[in-house]
C-alpha cells in the first residue's frame, strides 16, 4: 500500500501542488492528500486535529501556529510572495483597474463579482475592505458572489456565460485557473502582497516525507513553476 501524505493547504497554491504531484509521486511513491481552503478554515481544520503533515498558509499565521508549538519552526520554508488581483472570463475586454478611481469605476459596472469568503480569505477580507474603503460595498453587496476559497470563485467565474462578470483573489489562483485571464494587481493604494510559507506539522506522520514535499514545493526545482503562476520569489 502506498504512503500518502496529508497537507493542508491555502487556495493561492493549489495550482502549483497540483502540478507537482506527479512528480512527487514519481520521486518517493507517496500521494498527497490535499485539502485546500481559505487560511482561516484551514486553521480550523488543524485546531480540530484534522490529520496534516504539511500545512501551506500566509507567513503570518505560519508564524502563530509555530508560536503555539502546532507547527515546527525549522522546517518552514517560503513559497514567495503573492499579489492580489483583478480577473475577468478568457476574452472578455480587460477593464482599467490601474486606479482606485478607475477600479470603482469597473466594480460598479460589474453585475456580478466573484471573489472568496470575505471572513475567513486573506484575499475575501482584504478586497472587502477595498470596497469599504471605496464606499461601495454596501451598494455593491447584492451582485457578490462569494465562495470558500479563490480557486473555486474563479472557477465558477469562468463557468459563467452571463456578461459583464468581474472577480478578485490571489494572482496565483487566477492564473492557474482555466478560462480566467488576470487584468492586473489591486492598485497600490491597496495592494495586498502576501507571503505563502509551508511547514510541517508538530504532529505529522509522515515526517520524511513532509521534508521532502516542502522541499519540492519551495526549492529550486519548482522555482521557474512558482514564477510562471504568480509566485514573486
């Protein structure tokens, strides 16, 4: 029987552990047992003892979970940093965003936006607030369309037919998503760049193993892949 490796994992890397896990699997026999999410749920899933050899999420909560003794420290290892971004279906005009002028402009001509759990993602949160900020969110509440992750917002966003659609999440999970085109970062007012890092649970099973995968996941082989998807190394 094979090994398998439990990890949790936040959205904005799905992409790139799904593209290494034939590789991973070629290398040390063991398949990956992913459960992704949103970085608050996946903090919920660890605390309620959810099996996890390797957890993915930001540096931040990396930092927290170390801090409690849940995660080990000298395994952590970062992925790279990621911008939050603006997505529309593949071949649909690229609105201006370059603004925050221009991207209230394109939020209020949207009939739908589709972005993450606006209380558990660090991307749902934040573009939240963006609108807040913008002193529209409340006009705006009736077109969200929001889901527990940004995977599955683009994915949905990208399934959509209707016109006239815009989504927000980490630049990570619109490129590797099919049928979504990214049309630029948050302006810099309120850019959000955030720092993914892996670590191996206090708690793992499957201890080689995890080292492996973290080395996999955040060293040099996967680098050009990390670039490509949105990952600023």
């Amino acid at each position: 029987m094979s090994q398998a490796l439990d990890l949790l994992c936040a959205g904005a890397a799905q992409g790139l552990v799904n593209a290494l896990q034939e590789r991973f699997l070629a290398a040390t026999g063991a398949t990956i047992n992913a459960r992704f999410g949103a970085v608050g749920a996946l903090k919920e899933l660890l605390l309620a003892g959810s099996p996890c050899d390797v957890m993915v999420a930001t540096d931040a909560m990396i930092d927290s979970l170390v801090a409690e003794g849940r995660l080990n420290v000298t395994t952590r290892a970062p992925l790279g940093r990621v911008r939050t971004g603006i997505a529309v279906r593949s071949g649909e005009p690229r609105p201006d965003v370059s603004t925050p002028r221009a991207l209230e402009a394109t939020l209020l001509a949207a009939d739908a936006i589709y972005f993450p759990d606006p209380d558990r993602a660090t991307a749902g949160i934040h573009f939240a607030n963006v609108m807040r900020s913008l002193g529209i969110h409340d006009e705006l509440r009736p077109r969200f369309r929001n889901f527990p992750n940004g995977a599955t917002s683009m994915r949905e966003l990208a399934a959509t037919s209707t016109p006239r659609l815009i989504g927000c999440t980490q630049v990570t999970e619109i490129n590797y998503t099919d049928g979504v085109d990214l049309v630029g970062a948050l302006p810099d007012r309120f850019e959000l760049a955030t720092v993914y890092t892996a670590a191996t649970s206090s708690h793992a099973t499957q201890p080689e193993l995890a080292a492996r995968f973290i080395a996999l996941l955040a060293g040099p082989v996967s680098q050009a892949l990390r670039a490509a998807g949105g990952f600023e190394l």
